[in-house]
C-alpha cells in the first residue's frame, strides 16, 4: 500500500496543525475522527478513519516539522483555485 507524504510545514506549528486538521475535517466527508493525542514532548497527533483509507495529521516537536500522511492521495480534495 502506497502512503502519502505531505510536508505541510518545515517547523512544529500547532495554530497551523488546527487548521489543517479544520480542513481535513471540512473537505473530507464520511471521517472518522479519533481523540488528540499529545506527547509528553508537546507533539500532536490527529487520526482519522474514513472509507478511502486513513489519515494522520501530526506536529512533531522533536523533528519540528508538520506533516500528513494519507492512505490515499489529498491533493484532488484541497485545490488551489
């Protein structure tokens, strides 16, 4: 099974992992969304279950960077228009 990468951000950002998860969470229907979890070093990790495959959202504090991964490809859900 292929993942998908999506570097959204080369530091730990949590306003900006809200709004990425905020715009999973608008433009993805059918999602199921597990509780936050928080590292005892202050990372985040958002997951979500939907009928395409999985998703985790996650603000790494000790690699400082915010990324997503994705069973499925995001991009044709989040166009630049």
């Amino acid at each position: 099974m292929k993942i998908f990468d999506y570097t959204i951000c080369n530091c730990a950002d949590t306003l900006l992992f809200k709004k990425q998860c905020i715009a999973i969470e608008q433009g993805i229907m059918l999602l199921t969304k597990e509780p936050l979890l928080e590292d005892v070093d202050g990372s985040l990790v958002q997951k979500y279950y939907c009928p395409q495959g999985n998703i985790v959202v996650k603000n790494d504090q000790q690699v400082d960077v915010l990324y997503v991964q994705s069973d499925f490809d995001l991009r044709v859900y989040f166009t630049n228009d």
